[in-house]
C-alpha cells in the first residue's frame, strides 16, 4: 500500500472528527523539510503524524522534528494505518476525561 493512499484515509478519517482540524504538510522545496505530514489539532490538542508504510522508515530530519513536537509538550508519532491514529486520539481523550474529572465532552 503506498504512503499516499494511507495518507488520505487517515486525512478522511481526522475529517470526519468534531472538534479536529489537521491538513497535509507538503514537505520540499514547498514546505519544511523533517515536518510530519498530517498536522492537526484535536480537542485542543496539537498532533502530528508521520505516515509511513508498513516497511517504511523515518529520516533524522523527521526524528529530530518528531522528539521535538514532544518535547514541547505536542504529540507526534509514526504511524501506519488509520487504526493506529485512532490510538493516539483515544489515548487523548483518555487523558482529555481525566484532565476535566473524569467527564467526556
């Protein structure tokens, strides 16, 4: 399965969420280079996904830009399909629920 098409399923996926708001990275000549590809905001969160293949690895540039984004407090992980995203999503809003007294907004 190629990267792009994982890539528009979990952008499909982010966009059917309420309250998430994310777009492609285009990385290049266009963009910045290590940049994860889906950057996105969920629930006040600040999230980003480098989407890779089942066989498909990071550069040093996205590991550094990854290890940062976490360092600042974000969520930035590799991912490789949308059940993967849906972990992460949940694991916030786990913590989402904790942070307000255990109540689900």
């Amino acid at each position: 399965m190629l990267e792009k098409y994982i890539t528009n399923k979990i952008l499909k996926y982010l966009r059917s969420l309420e309250y998430c708001y994310c777009f492609k990275e285009y990385g290049g000549s266009y963009g910045s280079s290590g940049i994860p590809d889906i950057i996105c905001c969920y629930h006040g969160y600040f999230v980003a996904f480098e989407v890779k293949t089942a066989k498909g690895r990071t550069t040093a540039l996205q590991d550094v830009s990854i290890r940062n984004i976490n360092k600042a407090g974000g969520r930035a992980v590799v991912v490789r399909s949308v059940d993967e995203v849906k972990a992460v999503l949940e694991e916030l809003d786990t913590k989402r629920s904790i942070a307000i007294g255990g109540k689900k907004i």
